[in-house]
C-alpha cells in the first residue's frame, strides 16, 4: 500500500503526493496523471488517476481508478465520517463565534470596570476634599466657640465686679 502526503478537498476529488513502484499512467492530453481523491458519489475517499489539467480548461476525460473498489459499507462509514467531520466543523465554528461574543463582552465590561473605577477615584477625591473643608469647619467653629465663651466669662465677670462695686 502506497501512503500519501496531503489531502485537500477541493470540488469532488484532490491530488495526493505518493510514491508509486508502479508506472503512473498518462491521460489522454500525454500528461502523467496524478492520484486524487473522490469525496463524492458512491466513492468517497477512494483514489484515482485523473488527467492533471483537471479544474482548468485543458482537461480530458481520462479516468482510471487506483484503489480497487472497497466493500459496500465502507463508503457508508466514510459518508458517515464525513458528515460527523462537517457537524463537528459547524460546531467549532458556532464556539468561535461564541467565544469572540464573549471576548467582545469581556471587552465591555472591562471598559465599564475601568470607567466606574475612575468615576470612583474622582468621588473619593471629593469626598475627601468635603471632609478636609468639614475637619477645618469644625477647627474654627470650636475655636468661636472658645471666643464666645471667653467674652461671656468677661461680660459676667464685668457684671460680677460692677454688681460688686454697687454694694
């Protein structure tokens, strides 16, 4: 059994690399032909030779097949294989998709931490200010107070002393 480098599925079939003992043969345009792949049809994953100008212009209808054919259930299990490949591809793409969402949310909220982060500095920052304003009000309504009560203690004792002076 030959192996193979590479597998594209382009269209119904794809070119494999491999290293055969046997002579490739040539399509009908004298080209060496290579071995694709079938991915469609009745045959999927079973290679053939086909003319090397196949997907342009120049191709002729040259046709051999390489493998010979699998037993019947074979194709059901690589129809099979294939479909669960495409399902598992849909679902890798809705996750992508998901995860960019969630990226893009992440984002967002990241903006919205940021921001409220700021608006919360500037609010203790004035809060701050209000309580440096309130600790300094306090300071000079104690020391009025202080002022008040010493000119009430001069006032009585003036009255005191007069009071004295009249007896």
């Amino acid at each position: 059994m030959q192996g193979h480098g590479s597998i594209s599925r382009e269209g119904s079939s794809s070119i494999s690399s491999s290293s055969v003992d046997a002579p490739t043969p040539r399509c009908h345009c004298g080209v060496t032909s290579p071995i694709r792949t079938a991915w469609r049809s009745n045959y999927p994953g079973r290679r053939f030779y086909g003319c090397s100008g196949y997907g342009t212009s120049r191709k002729c209808s040259f046709f051999q097949w390489y493998d010979p054919e699998p037993p019947a259930h074979y194709s059901d299990v690589i129809r099979r294989l294939l479909e669960t490949n495409e399902c598992i591809r849909s679902e890798n793409t809705e996750l992508k998709k998901t995860r960019q969402e969630l990226l893009d949310e992440l984002r967002h909220l990241q903006q919205s931490v940021h921001e409220t982060r700021a608006e919360l500095e500037v609010a203790i920052a004035a809060s701050m200010d209000m309580e440096d304003n309130m600790v300094a009000s306090v300071a000079t309504t104690r020391r009025r107070g202080v002022v008040i009560i010493v000119l009430i203690s001069v006032i009585v004792f003036v009255d005191l002393i007069a009071l004295a002076l009249c007896f």
